[in-house]
C-alpha cells in the first residue's frame, strides 16, 4: 500500500514539474509545416508557405513546429484529417490549442483550434 501512495505522488509531482495535467488543453505558439518538406529538407517559413500550403491540401501530413523548436505531429480530436482546420495557415505565425499526447517519443498535438 506505501508503495502505491509514493508512487501516486511520484506520479503527481512529475505532471506538476511537466505544468500540465493529463488531458488539460494548452496554447502553443508556432507555425504550421508539412512533415516532408520540413523533415526531409528543413523548410518552413513564410518563403515555404506556398508549397507547404499545396503538399497539405494534398494530404500530407500536417505538423506544427513550436517557437521553442519542439516538433508535433497534428492529429484531430477524431480520427479525421486536420486538412480543413489548417488549410491557408502554413508559414504564418499561429497559435494552436489542444491536448499535447505523446507516444514512443513522438510528440503531437490533438488540435481544437488554430488560429
């Protein structure tokens, strides 16, 4: 039972440390980017915003590159593309909303908004 009450605040003092409760929606500042175009060759900005913007209404996959140079990978609250939630906002300065979730060491962002 002692171990179950150190590990439950353990497990209470790192979400604090992290500034984050599960679940809770954060604001991130940054910009939408095309995961080929900036993984492959690091292109992002507003002198890629016109082929970022063409490779994402062509389904490729959408991500948002923080201010502070962390990379998410966006994904819906449901299993839909972010097409339409990101469409024409590729370069510009955005912020977007929702709930950080992260997998085997792959962050993304589940978006309710971008704006």
């Amino acid at each position: 039972m002692k171990k179950l009450i150190v590990l439950a605040a353990v497990s209470a003092i790192l979400l604090a440390l992290a500034g984050r409760a599960d679940n809770e929606t954060v604001a991130i500042k940054g910009e939408v980017v095309d995961l080929h175009c900036f993984l492959t060759r690091g292109a992002h900005g507003e002198e890629h915003a016109g082929c970022s913007n063409a490779c994402l209404a062509r389904d490729v996959p959408a991500g948002f590159l923080a201010d502070d140079g962390t990379l998410y990978v966006l994904v819906n609250e449901k299993p839909i593309s972010v097409k339409e939630k990101v469409a024409g906002k590729a370069g510009k300065k955005s912020t977007a909303r929702g709930k950080v979730v992260e997998r085997n060491g792959v962050k993304a962002l589940q978006i309710t908004s971008i704006d």
